[in-house]
C-alpha cells in the first residue's frame, strides 16, 4: 500500500505543478491569471544583486497574501538561492531554529516542489504566494482491490489501485511566479 501512495504522491505533485486540467488536476503554474515578474536577464538572475528580484517579488502580491506566502521552488534552484547574502554577510534563506521547522526566505517558508522548473531561459523556477488560491479536491481517496484471479496461472495476485484527485487556482491574485528573461 505504500507503495502505491508513494506512486500517487509522485504523479499527483506533478498534476499540481504543471497539469494540464484534462485528466489530471490543474496546475499552479499552468494557471492563467498569475501575475509574473521577470529576473531581467535572459536566462539567469541576475550577476548583481539577484535578490533584489525575489524581494520585487514578495512585494507585488498584497500584503494580507504575502504574509501568509510561501516560497516554492525545486531543489536545485534552492541550492542557488541558498547561496545569497546580504550586505553583511548572512545568508538570505535561513534554516530553522526549532525541529520540524521549515528553512525561511525573506521571513516565509520555503516549500521544496521537485517538478518547478530549474533556472534557465523562459523558465518559471519560482512561484511565490498564499496557497489557500490553490484548491485540492480529493473525490476519491486511495483504494485498492484484490483480484486472485487474473494472473493465478502465475501463482501471482493482481492489485489494482484508484485514486481521484482535482486541483485549481481560485485566486490567482494571491500569487506571483518568476520568469528568467529579460
């Protein structure tokens, strides 16, 4: 069973992210209506000061949605952004003090999402909102079913699973997502 929930969890993350709508929940970042912002080179942050993009950012949505804001990106684009420091020297995304905690960028959580896209030319590797715009609807849970017949000739038992899921955004003001262009 749990591998089957991992299987779902997998296909159901990238559904969330970039689904189409057709047979499969919509996805945040294939939404119309979401506000973007431009790093201001073509396919990078940029060399000065690339921050200052992500804090233009945070500052384009409504105060009431920005402090109830994640941060959403993947991985390696983290690792880039992990990287920056102000003035002083500190670090931009801070690790948590307490367990558990989420890693913090600007005072707001930071959410890993493996299938946002890496920074590179017309990419869109960040996405910065409220995610109460974001509706998931899980119509019908995770089940399974035993069938002993089908491959008993192989002395094997088929499982079969089902699990019926929907996504879209609703408030589309309450997010704003990066372009790396120029």
């Amino acid at each position: 069973l749990s591998d089957f929930a991992e299987s779902f969890a997998r296909t159901e993350g990238l559904a969330f992210v970039k689904g189409t709508g057709a047979g499969q929940p919509f996805g945040i970042m294939a939404a119309s209506g979401i506000a973007e912002l431009k790093t201001g080179v073509a396919a990078n942050f940029p060399a000065s000061n690339p921050a200052d993009v992500l804090i233009a950012m945070y500052h384009k949505i409504t105060t009431t949605y920005a402090q109830s804001g994640v941060w959403m990106m993947n991985r390696n684009t983290l690792a880039i952004v992990r990287q920056w420091k102000d003035g002083n020297g500190r670090y931009l995304v801070l690790d948590p003090i307490t367990a558990g905690a989420p890693s913090t960028l600007l005072g707001r959580p930071v959410v890993e999402m493996p299938d946002m896209d890496d920074i590179g030319a017309g990419t869109y590797p960040i996405l910065f909102g409220d995610m109460q715009g974001y509706r998931i609807i899980d119509r019908v849970g995770l089940t399974t079913l035993r069938d002993p017949y089908s491959l008993a000739v192989n002395g094997q038992v088929r499982f079969h699973a089902r699990k019926r899921v929907g996504a879209d955004v609703t408030h589309p003001d309450r997010f704003i997502k990066l372009k790396c262009a120029a």
